[in-house]
C-alpha cells in the first residue's frame, strides 16, 4: 500500500496534527509479519493531549475498479501476477483507526497500527481487482507483548490437512481474546480471532514450524492452530478444523511461548450458520499472510511538546 500522510484526529473529528509524506511511502504490508513493524512518522514533536483517531491518508491514483490506470499505488500480488487494491472511498476519508492516543507532558508515545489482511481484502466478483476494507487496531507498544512458539510438522501431515507440509502455507495460528473460548472460523460471527499468524520454517533442520503474534496487548487470550487455514474465507462459514487450543496470558514487554505438538486434542469449529454481510474475503496464501495477521505498521515514537506548540 501506499501512504501519502497520517493525521491525528480529537474527539470531535477535528485534525489536531497531521503528516505528510514526501515521497509517499510505499509499504508491503505482507513482509510485516510477526513482531515486524515499520515507521510511518519517527522523532516528530506532537502537541500534549488525547487523540481519539488516527487518519492514514492513501494514494488514490486508482479509486474504482472501474477506472484503473497504468501503475498501481496499492496492489496485492497472487501468483506472480499484481492486481489493483482499492480502498472505497479512501480518498476521502483515508483508513479511520480509533483511538485513544496519549502524548503526556515532556514524555514519548509509540504506537502501533495492525492490519488484519485476513478480515480485510475482498475480490470484486471475477473481475481481477480486489477491495480493500481495513479491520485495523491501534496499540500502545508499552503495553504489549509477543506470543511465540514451534508447531510440529508431524500436525500438518494428518489426515484432513491442506496445508503445505514443507512450507507451511494454509497454516495459521489464530488468537482469540480471552481464555477458554471455543476457536472457530473467520466468518463474521463471534468467536472472531482478534488476529493470527502464519507458520515459517525453522532453521534447525527438523522439519517443524515457528510462529510468531505481536503487538498483543497484556491480557488473557486463546490460542488455536489450524492445516485448514487456505480454506477459510471470510465472507463464508467453514467448518475448519483446530489442531488443540492453548489458554495465553501476555505480560507487556515479554515474549510468551507455548507450542503445538501432536497428541494434542483436535478441536472442530463450530456448524456453519448464516453471518451478515461479511466484507472480507481469504487472506490471500499467494505471497505469504493475509491469512496472517496483521500486517502491523508502527506509528513511532513522537515527543510530546507543551499543548500550544505544534
């Protein structure tokens, strides 16, 4: 995608400070998987206060599918080929993330903006040109931490597995909010997973898989691991299988393990029901996540000045 600004909104939807980029900053929001993050603004000075949104402007050189042009300012890639990503009214509005955002007096503030590209991205019929409607959360870096762990690959060799066994594409671990709840699909009905991850091959020659969740604010969660990951659409209930579910509890600042091995209890979601009007469609598989998560893309580091500077 790319990115031409960012403001900072107050509660009345007022701009209180806003960014521009020039050059606009064109980032690949699969790369950022994991813990990976980058910089949209660094080391600006930012006016003390409470903001309650944050505004990422887009380019918009392609607006409609019906009116492509030559170059694509933002485009998803599926098997090689790079097709148009279009944001509905973006270049109007820009992708809205709700706050709060604090700046205290004479402190700093980090914060984090995660793109869920599972939830996000919808194919326009079969028209070759995709939608884009962002399912984005902003977090507070002081208080978040990172789920980790290792998946045996013996788990992506069972019966009923889609996935990849040597690369671990269709593989997902998805994170729900809270403890002890019941993993099911991405179909716009409750549970929804709050975000997931793709699987990574490890480097130690055993065959088995590495995954990483950050940017988890501290608290109590669920986590899940699914070889039918490929098969989940959004805009549709599927009856996916879970390869055991684990309870997580993140600290801020810590890194939290748990891994998946076989033996482990499989968990089948929930029977398909009717879900309204679902906007997203499958994290594409083609390049690495959307069926990962969460592209994250870090708001960095601004320095809080007195409220009358700017």
């Amino acid at each position: 995608m790319t990115f031409t600004g960012l403001q900072l909104l107050d509660s009345g939807g007022g701009v209180r400070q806003s960014f521009t980029f020039d050059p606009p900053k064109s980032i690949d929001l699969l790369q950022l998987q994991g813990q990976q993050s980058t910089f949209l603004v660094e080391g600006e000075a930012v006016p003390v206060g409470v903001y309650d949104q944050v505004r990422l402007i887009i380019d918009t050189a392609n607006a409609s599918c019906n009116n492509l042009t030559g170059d694509y300012a933002s485009y998803i890639t599926i098997d090689g080929t790079d097709y148009p990503l279009i944001v509905p009214s973006g270049g109007a509005s820009g992708l809205k993330v709700m706050g709060p955002i604090t700046v205290a007096q004479g402190g700093t503030a980090s914060y984090t903006v995660d793109f869920d590209l599972r939830k996000s991205i919808a194919e326009r019929g079969a028209t070759g040109c995709y939608n884009l409607r962002p399912v984005l959360r902003v977090v507070d870096n002081a208080q978040v931490g990172t789920l980790a762990g290792t998946v045996d690959a013996g788990l992506l060799q069972q019966a009923g597995c889609t996935a990849d066994p040597v690369t671990g594409a269709g593989a997902a671990v998805y994170v729900y909010s809270g403890s002890g709840v019941v993993p099911d699909d991405v179909d716009g009905a409750f549970p929804e997973p709050l975000t997931s991850a793709l699987l990574a091959p490890k480097d130690d020659g055993s065959g088995d898989f590495g995954y990483a969740v950050g940017f988890l604010l501290a608290g109590d969660y669920t986590a899940a691991l699914t070889c039918q990951a490929g098969d989940d659409t959004a805009e549709a209930s599927e009856n996916i299988a879970f390869s055991g579910t684990t309870d997580v509890a993140i600290a801020a600042g810590q890194t939290t393990t748990r891994d998946f091995t076989l033996g482990a209890q499989p968990t089948a979601s929930p029977a398909p029901t009717a879900s309204p009007e679902p906007t997203a469609s499958p994290a594409p598989t083609a390049s690495p996540e959307p069926t990962a998560s969460p592209e994250p893309t870090e708001t960095p580091e601004p320095t809080a000045t007195p409220a009358s500077t700017s």
